[in-house]
C-alpha cells in the first residue's frame, strides 16, 4: 500500500536523487520535478562547476531526467525563469547595491525550490500528498510542542537547517527531507550503487556560475576605501564587490592587517579597521519566522547561527515593540553583516530565525 504521493525536487545532482530512490523504496508514489530558472544572462568559463544559476542547467536537467528513467518515476520540468529573475536575482543585485549581503539560498528555498515550484504544481491539479528535496535536515513531530519541527540533521557537517528556517509553520507536515538521517558518506554509497554516472559529480556551491561578480558588471563605481577616523587611505572598484569580514582584494599594504567593518552607500564609501573592529556584541533582526512557536513574546536562551559556517553562539534573544528582535550574545562575536539571515536553536531544533537589520556593538 503506499504510504502517498510526494513530489521530489531534484537538481540533477546526487542529494536529490538519492532522496527520490529512498522514498520510492519506501513505498512511497514519487515524482520528480525541476525547475528551469536559468535565462542565458550570464556566462561561465569553460571548466568552470555548475551554479544554480549558469548555463550548466541543461545538463544537470538531463541528469535528473535520466535518474527519473532509471527509478521509473514521472518527470515534470517547470519554467520559473522570470520569476526566479525577479524574486532572486533582482532581489540579490538589490540588496548588494545597498551595501547588505544577502544569502540567495535561504530566499531561494523559501520563495521558489518550496514556494512557487509548489504552487505551479498545485495550478496544473496534480494531486501530491508530499513536497521532498535532498537537504541535509529533518522534519519530525514534537510532542512536547504538539507541532512539526525543523531539525538539524544527523551529519552536523552538512546540515542545512539554517538555509530551511523561513519555510512556513503550516507546510512542515507536509514536507519530507529523507537525507536528515543519514551521514554524505552513507549517500554517496547509496549513489555508487544506483547512479554510478552522478557519483563522481561535484557539489554545486556557487550562486551563479563564474562568480556572483558578473551581477554587476555595470556597478564598477570607483570610491573611497576609509579608515574609522574618515581619512581616505586607498581606492575601491565598487562596493558591491566588498563584504564585512573580507581582507583580501583591499590592495592597502604595510601595518596591520585590514578589514572590511563596513559600507557607506551615500558616500560610495568601504569602511575599514582592525579584526577586533569585527566584533559585535548583538543584533537587531527582522523579518522573523517562528517555526518551535508561533510568537516570541518574552525573552529566551537560544544559540545563534549567524552564517551557515558560523559556530554557534550562546544568545538572549528579546521581542522589540515594532516586530524584531534584539538578540545579545554571551561573547562578541565576528562579522555581523546586515542582510545575513541569523537562526536560532534550541538543541537541534530550529526555532526560528530572522535577517540581520544592523549590528549592535
């Protein structure tokens, strides 16, 4: 008897298709669905490993199409270009423009791999019971909480619950993510064996193929590179090229070594300091999305991921008057960057999470 109808979303790599083999083994109905996002708006190298976004797409549409035929599973394709132009790319530029640093894949999961691929499926009248996709996390029912809950997955070094903490509370019971319970090592075995064409595939890392630098060809703005004090003491090629935290590229040699600690847009300015000029004892957050409870109405003990490589740091976080949070860490911690998403646990659980407005010192 099958356990329902789910819907995978694949990426012609190995994850995605090693979470379709898992549920299909496990009785469940399963189709395959990808989606088409990339409009020629950029080139890439030749050599260079596929993006999301880049003209790599069709070949990793015919991987997933090929796992489709050996699994015996339906495929669908759906054409998301000019949204994924608007909600992502649009929005990335945007937001780079005005000296933040947004991360394209929390926005990307949120808006379109679990926002409009659903709908779109929902348009046509196909009939799914579940929504998949090979990330490194789990979704599990609490019984304390009486809800669903965002976990971390069992191999810690890939875990990608922070990417996954803007889904909706209402759609976790409907969501299925069968690698959060097993190690990449025990994935790509399983890969060896049921798709020895994708085994040796790389990971896709990269936003957009050839460097996210191509976004912004028409942003070489030259400006001020500024001490704390305001002297200017080198020149930058624009600032939407520069992050806080970054070192290299400064082309300012002698003394001690320095940091990207900030970006004045109105003065087309990159602030610049010593490392212990990165340290921030808090942030102001908006934006949230609460997935362990519906509202944060008094302050609470959680660790805070501020990256998706960041350690974890011991933090209170305390509801605002309009709507945000403060959240203070124990220790200062390194790099707060507005327009980074910062995420909040409880354990393993994910309780919710928000985008960095500003850094508290």
């Amino acid at each position: 008897m099958s356990k329902g109808n789910v819907f995978v979303g694949m990426s012609g790599g190995v994850d995605s298709s090693v979470a379709a083999a898992l549920l299909k083994e496990e009785g469940y109905d399963v189709s395959g669905v990808i989606m088409e996002i990339f409009d020629g708006s950029v080139s890439a190298p030749e050599g260079t490993h596929h993006a999301c976004f880049g003209p790599g797409e069709k070949e990793d549409i015919e991987d997933a199409r090929k796992v489709a035929e050996t699994l015996g599973i339906p495929f669908y394709t759906i054409d998301l270009k000019k949204k994924y132009k608007h909600n992502i790319i649009d929005f990335f530029v945007k937001e780079y423009r005005e000296g933040k640093t947004p991360n394209p894949c929390v926005k990307c999961n949120h808006e379109m791999k679990f926002g409009a691929i659903v709908r779109e499926l929902e348009n046509r009248a196909v009939a799914f019971d579940y929504f998949a996709t090979g990330h490194y996390a789990r979704v599990k029912y609490d019984e304390k909480r009486k809800r669903f809950t965002l976990r971390k997955a069992v191999d810690l070094k890939k875990d990608q619950s922070y990417f996954l903490f803007n889904l909706p509370r209402r759609q976790l019971e409907k969501i299925i993510l069968p690698l959060g319970d097993y190690k990449k090592e025990e994935v790509r075995k399983l890969a060896s064996d049921l798709f020895p064409s994708l085994n040796q595939k790389p990971e896709s890392q990269d936003f957009v193929a050839g460097g996210y630098h191509q976004l912004f060809e028409k942003d070489q703005k030259p400006g001020p590179i500024m001490n704390k004090c305001g002297d200017v003491i080198g020149e930058h090629k624009g600032i939407v090229f520069y992050t806080v935290g970054q070192r290299k590229g400064l082309g300012i040699g002698g003394g001690n070594p320095l940091y990207v600690i900030g970006k004045d847009k109105e003065r087309n300015a990159i602030i610049v300091g010593e490392k212990e000029d990165l340290l921030g004892t808090g942030l102001v957050a908006r934006d949230l999305n609460w997935l362990a409870f519906d509202h944060l109405d008094r302050p609470m003990r959680v660790k805070a991921r501020l990256r998706f490589l960041h350690k974890e740091a011991d933090a209170e976080i305390s509801p605002t008057d309009n709507g945000k949070v403060t959240v203070m860490f124990n220790e200062p911690q390194q790099s707060i960057t507005p327009g980074q998403a910062v995420v909040f646990y409880e354990d393993d659980v994910v309780v919710g999470g928000g985008i960095i407005e500003k850094e508290v010192k």
